[in-house]
C-alpha cells in the first residue's frame, strides 16, 4: 500500500459525491467520496494511502484523459517475474510503487531511469486522520 502525507486544501460537497482537493509537496491529488468523513475539515494533515494495483503507469500520456490526477515520475527499480512487475518510482511525492502485468511492462517498454506519468483515479484513494499521541504535542 502506498501511503503519503497531505493536507486538506479543499472539500467541495455536492448532492451526489464529495470532492476532496489534497496537496503533497507541489502535488495536488483530486479525491471522489460518496460523502464527506465526519471528521475532515480544510488543513488536516492526512495520510493519503492508495493501492499498487491501482497506479497506472504511461509513457506517451494522452493529452485530455478522464483521470485527474497525473504525476511525473522516473522509474527508479523494477523487480519482476513471469507474470507480474513492481516498479518504483520517485516522484515529487515520495516513492510511488506500481504493480502491472510484466506484458504491459514490455509493451511500455520500460526501463530504470525513464520518465513516465502516473494516473491514480480519484476513487482509488483513501484517507485517514494523523493522529498524534497525547503527551507529544509541544505548546
């Protein structure tokens, strides 16, 4: 599971789903809820956790896709089998890893070093409160 720091910049509630804007380092990700956590507010710092599977991984990224979220990345370690490929990456959010089939890792025709675009669906990522421990907090 990928998991990084954000903080709330936004949260747009409408009739249908909630939208919920997160910033990480210069990054923005774009988040869909079917409702707004009861405990979220703009300026919490959360964790942004979303799953390997869920990493799309492109090499000559389209212009107009429907997923909002795209970030630049560079591939960075690879370890795969016959079937299946793990791929890290190191992006203005930290180590992001990917898992794709090893056909669409040929098909890409990736390698360490080269530049890709990564695409999370905003439906894809969760969030949880960072919760400090009573007793830690400095006045």
């Amino acid at each position: 599971m990928n998991q990084i720091t954000a903080t709330v910049e936004d949260i747009v509630e409408t009739d249908i789903v909630t939208y919920i804007r997160l910033s990480s380092s210069k990054t923005i990700l774009n988040l869909i809820k079917a409702k707004t956590p009861k405990w979220l507010n703009v300026g919490d710092k959360v964790y942004c956790k979303f799953s390997e599977a869920s990493v799309c991984v492109s090499k000559d990224c389209p212009g107009k896709i429907s997923i909002e979220n795209k970030l630049s990345a560079t591939l960075k370690d690879i370890r795969k089998n016959d079937s299946l490929c793990e791929l890290t990456f190191d992006s203005d959010i930290g180590n992001i890893i990917s898992l794709i089939t090893t056909r669409a890792y040929d098909i890409l025709e990736l390698e360490k070093g080269c530049k890709v675009t990564m695409l999370l669906r905003g439906v894809d990522l969760t969030i949880e409160p960072i919760i400090v421990p009573i007793g830690t907090i400095k006045n």
